[in-house]
C-alpha cells in the first residue's frame, strides 16, 4: 500500500477526515433485516411510535459505514486497519434516512509493544458526524500497527 | 411483545443464552465487501500472507451478529433492544469461515433513571463463543430499559 503509515509515523494530536456517504432508507432496513430485525430499523410506521420517533439505523450500521469511512481514509496503515478492542463506544444521537456521514478520527496514543518488537499499538478516538456537524458516533478504539522495518 | 421484560424484571447475574449462527465465507466476503474491504477479510490468497495467517471476518460482522444472536435470543425487552453506549467491546480472536457462534449475556447492573421515572438503565455482558466455546467477542453495553408501567 503506497504511502502507509507506520507507527513511526503517527504523533499524538494528528487528525485524520474521512469522506462523506448518504444514508438511504432501504440501505437502513436491508442491514436490519440481516442483523438487527427491530420494528424502528425495518418500517417507518413502527419507528413512529417508537423511542425513536421514526426509522433509524441499527447502532451497529453506524459503526459498520464508519468502518467503511476509516478504510477508504487517509489513514492508510501498514498491515491495514486492526482493532483489537474499543476503550468506548457511544451512540449519541441516531441516523435517520438521508442522513449523511463523515468521520474524524485523532490519535490519543502511540505505544510500542513490551512483548512484540515489530509492532505497537495506536489509540484512536474517531467520532462520525451528520450532514449537521452533530456526532452520532463516538469510538476510542486501539489499534495494531506495525513499526518501521529496520 | 409477549413476556417482554421490565426494568423490574432484571436483576444481576441473570444470564441470556442465544441460539446460534454459522459463518460462511461467502458471508465474510459480502459484508467486508460493503463495510471493510481490507484483503484479510476479502481473499484467501490475500489474507494467508496476512496478520490473521487466513480469512476472517470483520470484527464490525461480529457486532452485527452478536446483535441478530441477542434481538433473536430470550432477552425480550418491553421497547425492544436499544443500546446507548458500551463500555468495552474487545475481540479476543479472530472469527473464521464455518465458525459458529452463540452469545451469553450477563446482567451487570440495574439501574432506574434519575430524569426519566419511566424507565432506567440495565448494563450486560455479552460473550459471543465459537463452537470450541473460545470468545471471539466481548461487549459491554448499556441498554434503555422501561419500567413497568403504574
């Protein structure tokens, strides 16, 4: 991968921004019925009534489109993009159809590893963004990212 | 939703088992395709040269699979399952094709709101189990619950 970043290369503060995609609402009930089969993800009428007030995305379409967003970034990483586990994971407002989405993730942490010489770990807060700058996802997750060859 | 439950219906310790899922690879491929489309997650060939030595889902497809476990498994809650924020969600291992899963959740704390005398908050843990009942997933999360109407 041309120009892929190694753990060398990542400082405490940087940013990374994604690019944009536009949430529809079969998008939104197509993931559901796969995955997260729950009258306000499926039907608008149910949604109406609902906590939500109308159709939303599954929490976990969200993350799935910011994975997505992550990948297709400028935050290219040698060996690719690995979590190993997220410190925290918030949903603060839902994803309604038409909705669209684009990611800010900043470095936390760069660490290398006691036991792995060759490689180290990256804490990254990314927080998804609708089309009015509000977040509808907040995510600290760590990262494996390898060291630069000798 | 009959037998769904209340926030007065949870207590701590109560555990949840789901039903199961097996993975494909052809699963694998489709959902890396539209949501994490690295090589490890796309190609055999690819991904034998990779940290995972093979294919392996996207940790995001276990998320999802976890929640389709959980929205089809007895933890039938009244205003269906709706999570505002995990704590921890780590994926010990890897999930590779014809794994099958199954999750346990763990009732951690229960909680009634402080603002919303109508309902409250219950933390679970779920584990997600491959067939050598190893954990390939671990959330955390907290979930709007009702209380029991008047």
């Amino acid at each position: 991968m041309a120009d892929a970043r190694y753990l060398e290369d990542f400082l405490v503060g940087q940013t990374f921004t994604s690019g944009s995609i536009t949430l529809t609402s079969e998008q939104i009930k197509t993931f559901a019925s796969q995955f997260d089969p729950q009258p306000f993800h499926l039907d608008e009428t149910a949604a109406t009534a609902s906590f939500f007030g109308g159709l939303v995305a599954s929490g976990w379409h969200t993350a799935a489109l910011t994975m997505r967003l992550l990948v297709d970034s400028e935050l290219k990483i040698a060996g690719r993009l690995i979590g190993v586990a997220a410190d925290e994971l918030k949903w603060p407002r839902p994803v309604r159809p038409g909705d669209t989405l684009h990611a800010v993730s900043e470095v936390l942490e760069v660490r290398p590893s006691k036991s792995r010489p060759d490689q180290g770990m990256v804490k990254v807060r990314t927080q998804t963004f609708n089309q009015g700058d509000q977040p509808v996802l907040i995510l600290v997750a760590n990262l494996v990212v390898p060291r630069r060859p000798g």
